[in-house]
C-alpha cells in the first residue's frame, strides 16, 4: 500500500473515523462500522450504521474532512 494512503487512513483515524465512534454527517447519526475506503483522492467512503434506525450504509466523508486530512497526512 503507497505510503499516502497510509498516512491518510491514520489520518482519518484520528479525525474521529474508528470503528465504534459515534458521529453526526448529512444531518443524520451515524457508528463507524468499518475502516475508510480510498477510491480516489476526492472520494473516501467509511461503512456506518445509522443510530436511528439500525440500517447499515457507506457513506462519503464529506470534502472539507478529508481535505483537511489530506493537509496534514502530507
């Protein structure tokens, strides 16, 4: 695995994007289910499961989160 990804994914960790961490994105709250999902440098998904309702869904880490993750794993 490239070393930015890397970076990135610890990154996001510390950002609040850990398996068992609660966190409100798109108005809704959400459980971290899974670990980040690269697909490219503006898109990176994380499983979640909704509080409210139980269902589980991938969701976008928003752009400003993960720009700001990008400045500092660089």
């Amino acid at each position: 695995m490239p070393s930015q990804p890397l970076s990135l994914t610890v990154r996001l960790k510390h950002l609040g994007f850990t398996v068992g961490n609660q966190m409100r994105l798109y108005g809704e709250k959400f459980e971290v289910a899974g670990e980040p999902i690269i697909l490219t440098d503006d898109v990176v998904l994380v499983d979640t499961i909704e509080v409210k309702s139980g269902t589980v869904k991938r969701v976008r880490i928003p752009l400003p989160i993960l720009k700001i993750a990008q400045e500092r794993a660089a």
